[in-house]
C-alpha cells in the first residue's frame, strides 16, 4: 500500500469519526459520557472510568478492522 492511499483512508476515518462525534452530541448522546460511564466523587478527587464509551469505540474499530479485511 501506497503512502498516498494510507494518507486518504487516514484522512477519510478521521472525517467519519468527526461526523460520528458531531452526530452523538446532537443526539444527547456525549461519547464520553454516556449513561453506564462510571464517575466517582470524593472529598477532594474524582475517579472517572468511560467504560461504556470504551466498549462503543472497541465494537466500532473491531468492525471498521473486520471491513478492511475483507476488502483485501
């Protein structure tokens, strides 16, 4: 694979997870802070883990792999 063509499927992911972000907060659906997201407050710290954001982003990029593969 060209360095060329790297650079355009780069440049089309990252246009498409922009769109995915921009959609998400029309939605009311923030990634990053979706219900299920773990947020602990304490006196004088926070512990904040995205766990439901992290299993979003997996299943996405685990599909987008799975697709590439099978356009090889």
């Amino acid at each position: 694979m060209s360095i060329g063509r790297l650079l355009v499927f780069a440049g089309l992911a990252i246009a498409v997870l922009g769109a995915v972000l921009m959609l998400g907060e029309r939605a009311n659906l923030p990634f990053g802070r979706l219900p299920g997201d773990i947020v602990w407050r304490g006196r004088n710290s926070t512990v904040y883990f995205p766990w439901v954001t992290c299993l979003i982003l997996s299943v996405v990029a685990s599909l987008v792999l799975w697709l590439i593969g099978r356009l090889r």
